[in-house]
C-alpha cells in the first residue's frame, strides 16, 4: 500500500503521509511514482516526507534503495529539498535519518532529517519561496 499526499502548487510543496504504511521500500518507491506522474507536481517542489506516526526505523538498504531512486529521477525532481520529520521520541529514528542525510550527497539528494514539522517545511521550501519571489518580481516588470 502506497502512502497518501498532498500538493500544495503555490506553496511549491508536498506532504507524504505515511502513517497507513509500513513504509518499505516497495511503497516509498510506488509512493513516489505516482507523485512523479501527478501532473499537479512540479519540479523543485520541497517535499516533506511526515514519519512521526511510524516508530519503526528503514534500514540501510531501504535507504540506500531510496537516495538512489531520487538520484536516479534527479531531473523530474529537479532540485528537491526532501525533508523528512521523524517522531521526537524515537532517536533511532532520527539516527537513520542523519544517515542518510550522510549518504544523500553521494546520491546527489538534498535530504535533511527533523523532528520538528514547522522546522522541515521551512527549509524544504526555502528554494521555492526564492523561486516564487523572482518570479514575482519578474511579473511586475
């Protein structure tokens, strides 16, 4: 079973839920391809993807299998900010997150992990709300 989402074109964001889902690699991986064939998904949207209600931690191949499927869809994604918040009561948890985060460049992902929601949105959309303001900007032209 793959995991719901939300887009949010103005704010160029999406929110992956994953609190129905085990999320194995198999439902990241169908997750993510329905996002990609979504026609409301942009490129350098930021993406949050919300684990705070799964206490159960990937493992190292999950991850690994992850990174490079967004390596390997880098171009449809363009220059994603993926966040993921994590429960703040599960540190192994957010260990494997800072993982990956350590892992992400290799992959040439840009990927943080949180604990904090808000914390997440606000640097997952960071490029976006420059994007829109040069847009913006543009427009008054």
């Amino acid at each position: 079973m793959s995991a719901s989402y939300r887009i949010d074109p103005h704010a160029r964001l999406v929110v992956i839920d994953w609190r129905d889902t085990s999320a194995t690699f198999p439902e990241v991986r169908d997750t993510l391809e329905r996002l990609l064939r979504d026609p409301a998904f942009g490129a350098d949207f930021g993406i949050i993807s919300d684990r705070r209600q799964i206490p159960a931690e990937p493992d190292q191949s999950t991850i690994r299998q992850f990174l490079n499927f967004l390596g390997r869809h880098a171009e449809r994604l363009g220059a994603v900010r993926w966040a993921t918040v994590s429960p703040s009561d599960q540190p192994v948890v957010f260990g494997m997150g800072r993982m990956a985060e350590g892992l992400a460049d290799s992959y040439g992902v840009s990927y943080r992990v949180f604990t904090d929601y808000d914390e997440a949105v606000a640097w997952a959309t960071a490029r976006a709300e420059m994007k829109n303001e040069k847009l913006k900007m543009k427009n008054e032209k």
